[in-house]
C-alpha cells in the first residue's frame, strides 16, 4: 500500500507541476476540435467528442472532417494528442520509478 501512495503522490505532483503544459495541450485540442466542428456544421459536443477521440487515437470514424482544411486540423489534433499521451504516461513511468525506488530504499537510479 506504501508503493501506491508513494506513487499516486508523486503522479500527481508530475502532473501538477507540469500543468500549464498540459492545459495548453488540451486548450489546441478543444481550440481545433471546435474549429473543425464549425467547418463542418457539427454541434459543439460532436465537435469535442471528435477531437478527443482524435487525440487519443481512438478514432472511432463517426465523424470525420470532409473538408480539406478539416482534415489538416484533424492531423494537428492528433499530433498535439500523441504529445500529450506522450507527457501523461512519461509522468506516470518517472513516478512508478521514484516509488519504487523509494519503497526499495534505493537512493541511485535502477540500471537496466
């Protein structure tokens, strides 16, 4: 149970300290996916749910973008989606990292 504090802790700390990135990530998400959203006529909610599932790669194909400036937004979005995929989960691998090595008592980084 020590190991899973240590690291919910430090996760949150990561993604604390990193905010202000992260918020802007999601703000082009949101920015785009809405952008793309008036392009093609789509409600506000259809619009963000398209963006998300863009940017996290899900990419069910109920919507998609018809329309050629569209579908270069919908790349941005899903460049902007695997860079931030990429900061959440590099966050969560450096605190599962500290946690253990914190609950092992070990002070120098783990060697392969």
């Amino acid at each position: 149970m020590e190991f899973v504090i240590d690291f919910l802790k430090i996760y949150a700390s990561g993604l604390r300290f990193l905010s202000p990135i992260l918020v802007v990530l999601i703000g082009t998400i949101v920015g785009l996916g809405l952008r793309i959203g008036a392009l093609e006529g789509w409600s506000r909610s259809n619009a963000l749910y398209f963006a998300f599932i863009t940017a996290t790669s899900v990419g069910y194909g109920d919507f998609h973008p018809t329309r050629h400036g569209a579908k270069w937004l919908a790349i941005a979005i899903a460049l902007v989606g695997v860079l931030l995929t990429g900061i959440i989960v590099s966050i969560g691998l450096e605190a599962l990292s500290h946690a253990f090595r914190e609950v092992r008592g070990v002070t120098a980084p783990i060697a392969p």
